[in-house]
C-alpha cells in the first residue's frame, strides 16, 4: 500500500508532503515540509518502522541547518549514526514524533491498537522545531497519551509534556485529517 497526502499548516502558509507506505517488512512515512510554526523552515524526514510500526530508523534535515540521522532497535535503544553514540536519554521510547508533521501521530496509533474508550500514556522521541534545538540536533523524551474515540476513525492526542490535547480524524489508512489548530489535509 502506499499513499501520498498534503497538509497546510493552519495559517494555510505552510506546507507538508507526505509519501506513505507499507509492505511485508516494513513502513515508510518520506516527507517535505515547508514550515512557519514558530518561524520559517524547510525540513525532510523519513521513517522507518518494522511490521508492529515500531520505529526503527529517522532522518531529520532542516534545510541550512542542523541533520539528525538515529536508530533503534524497536525495543527501545536507540542510536545515534552520526555521532556514533548511544543515546541512553531515550531508552523505552518505541515512538518518534516529529514536530513539524502530523505524519508520526500515525505509527503510535496502529503500534498500540487501541479498543474503543481505552488509553495509554506512553513516551516518544520528541524531534523538536528548529527554534527549539539547543546544542546536538537529537530528540528528547516526551510524555503522551492516546486515547481511541472511535475505533480507526478518531483518537484523542495529548501532548502531556506540553499541556496540549486535540481530536484527530483519519483517514482510511490511519493519516491524520485535521490537527486542529496546527495541520489541515489538504485535498487536491
């Protein structure tokens, strides 16, 4: 399976592109994004998860700036490749999310399957914005929750670590619709 959507930030002067696919082995969220949350940029990201959508590879460039290029091994280790360390502050992360798309809130909610009504908090490898990088560009770990409304159709995100909560719609293969007050599909 593989699909390709658009997101527009909420100003409607951003802009993310995002190719997604899945395959025996393996799932592929490859994005560009063209950013004004918090100041302009241009990013790329590519992710990598194993058949359970456990992240298992990341890259992350800001265009004139700083790259990042981690792994893990979908237990919660994680790796990173160019500065061929361990990053032991994300230990028990099985989730990435990128700040600049609402691409990542897909792979926590297929890993975790959720019932209707159920939640569970969990942590993630949080890739900050640009404005929010200080020294090694790598993520830091972040407190959230998910909560299934209605079951393949609506969960509940809850950015604990920021105090932050929004309904997301998706689509039929598990994208997000509408973040409000962040991201809007955009229809072509």
């Amino acid at each position: 399976m593989q699909t390709t959507v658009k997101w527009c930030d909420w100003s409607g002067k951003g802009l993310d592109y995002c190719s997604f696919g899945t395959n025996s082995d393996s799932s592929i969220l490859d994005g560009v994004v063209i950013g004004t949350r918090e100041g302009n940029y241009g990013a790329r990201y590519f992710v990598l998860t194993d058949t359970c959508f456990r992240t298992r590879e990341v890259k992350v460039e800001y265009v004139g700036g700083p790259r990042m290029h981690i792994c893990t091994d979908g237990k919660g280790r994680w790796h990173d490749l160019i500065g061929n360390e361990p990053i032991e502050s994300l230990t028990g992360c099985l989730d990435v999310d990128i700040g600049v798309t609402p691409a990542t809130n897909t792979l926590p909610i297929k890993r975790l399957k959720l019932a209707e009504q159920e939640s569970q908090e969990i942590i993630v490898a949080y890739v900050p914005l640009p404005t929010q990088i200080t020294g090694v560009f790598l993520p830091r770990i972040a407190q959230q929750r998910y909560t299934c409304i209605t079951l393949n159709q609506r969960y509940r995100y809850e950015g604990i670590f920021r105090k932050f909560a929004a309904d997301l719609d998706l689509d039929r293969h598990g994208l997000v619709l509408d973040y409000p007050e962040t991201f809007r599909r955009v229809h072509s």
